[in-house]
C-alpha cells in the first residue's frame, strides 16, 4: 500500500529518550523483577505490587484518573492522559501479569532476575507483556516531558489476568462502557515477524465449540444379538461428521458461509506475499500432502477462510483386543475456527439444525454448546491501521507486513464485541522471543524503537477520523 511520505523523528523527543536511556532500561529491570505470575495464588501480593508500581509510574509521568481497580482476582491498572476533548481517543491494552516459569532448570538465570546481553534482556515477561507495557509508559513519559502534553487523548488500562483467561475482564468493560467511550483500541502483546520484520496483525479467528452426543440404549448390546435391528451410535456419529464437510474441504452446514466477509484483493494480495515456503512447512510437520478448501491458498485456509473439526471422539470399545457390542453412546467435540463477521451463536444453531437433519433415526442426536469467541479484523486501509503502518516505517525504517492469525487472542474481540471499537494489533516483540518459554527474551532495540513507535503512533492518530 503506498503511504505518504514519512515526516522525520522529533528532535526534542529523541533528545529526551537518548537522555534517558540508562533510567530508561533500569525501570524495566525492575518492573520485570516483581514475579508476577497471575495463574499461582503464592503471586497475589506480587500482582498488586506490580499494579501499584505501574500505576506510580502513570501518576509521575502525568496520567490522570489513575486507580488500581479490585476485580475478584487481579487488579487492572487504569488511567488517562486527556488532551482536548475534540481530539481522538485511543485505548491502549496491555498485561503485566506474566506465565508461570517452569521449568526452572531451563532457565541459563533466575527468571525473575533480568540480565543485559547482548542487546537482549533476558527475564520472565521481558517480551511478553512487560517490555510493551513499559515501552507505553516511556512513550507517554518522553512527549510529556517534551511537549507537556500529548496529541490525543489516552486512556490505559493494563490487565492482570491476560495469562489466566481474562476472566473479569470483560464485566469490568462492560461496566465501565460509558467511561471507555473512544475511538480505537491499541493492544500492544504480538509481535513482529520471522526475520524480525515490522508487522501489524490484522485479524485473528473466532471460535465456536461444540458436543455432539448419539444415544441409542442404556446399556451396550450384544452386536450378535442384536447387530443389523438396531442404529449404532458410532456408526451414527461417524455418519453425521463425515455429512458436516464434503471432499472440496467446503463446511455443508446450510448458511454457513453466509456472514464471512469478502476479503478485499489489496488484502489477498499483502497475504500471498507474505515469505511463505509449503514445502518447508511441509517437511516440518512430516506430512505427504496439506488438505483444505479449493480455491484458497494454504495461508488464507490457516488464516482467514472458517474451519471445522472435531477434536475428539469416542465411544463404545476402546480397550486391547475385541468385544462384540453395539455401544448404548457415542459422542464427538466438534470446533470452528471463525472469520470476520461470523457469530458463535448463529453458527452454534446452524450447526445444531444441520445435524438434527442429518442425523440417522434410531437414536438420539443431541447438540449442546461449549463456548465461543468472536473474530476480530480490523481493515488494512482502515485510518488507524495505516498510522499504525505509518508509525512502524518512520521509526523502524520499513514499512510493516500483515499478518493474519489462525488463532484468538480473546481481549481483541472484547475491545471490538464490548467496546465497539476497530482494534488494532501494533505489538514489537521479536518473532523468536521465548514467550511463555524458558530464557524468554526482549530485543532491546526493538523495545527502544518501540518506544518511538508508540509515541508517533499517537501524532499519526490525530487525524483520526471520529
Ligand atoms: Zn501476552
């Protein structure tokens, strides 16, 4: 996508952060030395510590409105920075809570005790959340230091509970959907691509889980007694999955396609020219052939094209050697992974209708709902995707690439279902960092870049149309 021409750093911010530097990296150490692993009940002073500690930071650079909020688990750090109240507002997301560090043995150091090497810091949550977290901190820190105020207005709220399911995130939102009133939400927790290139993550799938649950009789029978009299539940059950996707990979479910929306050729095309090597992909996942839906290349099917499979089945006879029975049940968990502007629910009772007709007689089918997520996109040429871009190329001197995830991050659509705002996944970790991993790990140029990246993010934003 051709951007404007890219206007050149700001002299007095740069100054400022080169000034800093030292201090600058030495409040990280600290930040990533408090252990807060928001999953183990022994971290629960921690969490509150490292709550408090942020919203110190808030307060002392300027942040009004600063509380550490009570949920029933972890407290979320919320505060802003107001400029006008003509000015875009951005929300900007991040987590401070961290995953467990296990195993120790792993680890060439004490997680909880960073360490400079290399241009690397090395540390529990360097990368993931808390590099991020900080980098947004110092981008604040550094333009009001600077120009004693910011171009928009910010509001931020840092999560405790991202690594333990969100759980009280959501009623927290929607509790305070009126004080979170703004324009897009910045969510600061993914990373670059391979290579380390500049990249901003556009769209991430939903999910809807489901059960399909065949009873036939109380007890198993006797498959000589009674075998060709009467409907097997796992003869059943394997005919109706084998009836939910045909031989072109297509999902037969009746509407199913319906809402997905048509992905512009701008977007295809960002998409096929992603570095992509099938045979390689190929090579290490040890299969003969990759599978999937005509029409659509490997990257799109992973990505941005609607899935279902089952994700277990059982039933019946499962032990060593034979037993003759036709078995009373038989049961199978069935997913799909869901694209933009697909809804858990309606796929939920599509799928449910569907299997209700193609169900065999002679049992009961019954569909129950697990639970669900909703898909996120936010456009490549949406305004705040292209500041994104455009704050990306004019600090780290390349425009960025698009990536799609087959996966979800659950936060993103709360901001997009509860909130109603377009999201924007602009995150600076190094694709390769160990997240979630033993030595996990920030690139210190990617985190001081980053810092620049934020704060110009936020010039690019004022035009920001509302
Ligand atoms: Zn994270």
């Amino acid at each position: 996508m051709p951007l404007p021409p890219i206007a050149p750093l700001d002299d007095d911010l740069e100054r400022h952060l080169v000034s800093t530097r030292e201090a600058t990296i030495e409040q990280l150490l600290e930040l990533v030395r408090i252990p807060s692993v928001s999953s183990l009940p022994e971290h629960a002073a921690d969490m509150v510590r490292t709550a408090d500690w942020l919203a110190g930071q808030l307060r002392w650079r300027g942040a009004e409105d600063v509380k550490v909020v009570k949920t029933a688990l972890h407290p979320i750090v919320t505060g802003r920075i107001h400029k006008t109240p003509g000015a875009p507002t951005v929300i900007v997301y991040c987590h401070y809570d961290v995953q467990p560090v296990d195993p120790l043995d792993l680890w060439e150091s004490t997680p909880f005790e960073p360490f400079v090497r290399d241009g690397r810091m090395v540390g529990r949550g360097t990368s993931d959340d808390k590099g991020q977290i900080h980098a947004h901190v110092m981008a604040a820190a550094g333009l009001l230091a600077t120009r004693g105020a910011m171009p928009i207005n910010v509001r931020y709220v840092f999560e405790g509970e991202e690594e333990s399911s969100s759980v009280h995130l959501d009623a927290w939102l929607e509790a305070n959907r009126d004080r979170l009133s703004a324009d897009v939400a910045i969510i600061s927790d993914s990373g670059f691509f391979e290579g380390n290139i500049p990249a901003i993550t556009l769209s991430l799938r939903g999910i809807m889980y489901a059960q399909i649950d065949v009873v036939g009789t109380d007890v198993d029978l006797h498959s000589g007694g009674y075998g060709g009299v009467v409907q097997n539940p796992a003869n059943a059950i394997a005919q109706i999955i084998a009836g939910l996707k045909g031989p072109d990979g297509r999902i037969r479910i009746p509407g199913f396609y319906d809402d997905v929306a048509a992905l512009p050729d701008e977007d295809r095309a960002a998409l096929a020219a992603l570095p992509f090597d099938e045979g390689e992909y190929l090579a290490r996942l040890g299969l003969p052939t990759l599978v999937g839906e005509t029409g659509y290349t490997t990257l799109e099917r992973r990505a941005i094209r609607p899935t279902l499979d089952v994700n277990g089945i059982w039933g019946g006879f499962m032990g060593e050697g034979s037993k003759t029975i036709i078995p009373a049940h038989a049961h199978a968990k069935v997913s799909c992974r869901l694209v933009a502007n697909q809804e858990p629910d309606t796929i939920f009772e599509a799928l449910r209708a569907y299997v209700g007709e193609i169900a065999p007689p002679g049992v009961t089918t019954t569909v129950r709902y697990i639970g669900g997520g909703h898909p996120s996109l936010t456009p490549m040429d949406h305004p705040a995707t292209r500041a994104a871009a455009r704050a990306l190329e004019a600090t780290f001197g390349q425009p960025p690439v698009y990536i799609r995830e087959g996966g979800s991050i659950p936060v993103c659509a709360s901001f997009s279902t509860i909130l109603g705002l377009p999201v924007v996944l602009l995150g600076i970790t190094p694709p390769d960092d160990n997240a979630h991993a033993p030595n996990e790990w920030m690139d210190l140029g990617n985190y001081e870049t980053g810092i620049r990246t934020f704060a110009r993010m936020f010039d690019e934003l004022v035009d920001l149309p509302r």
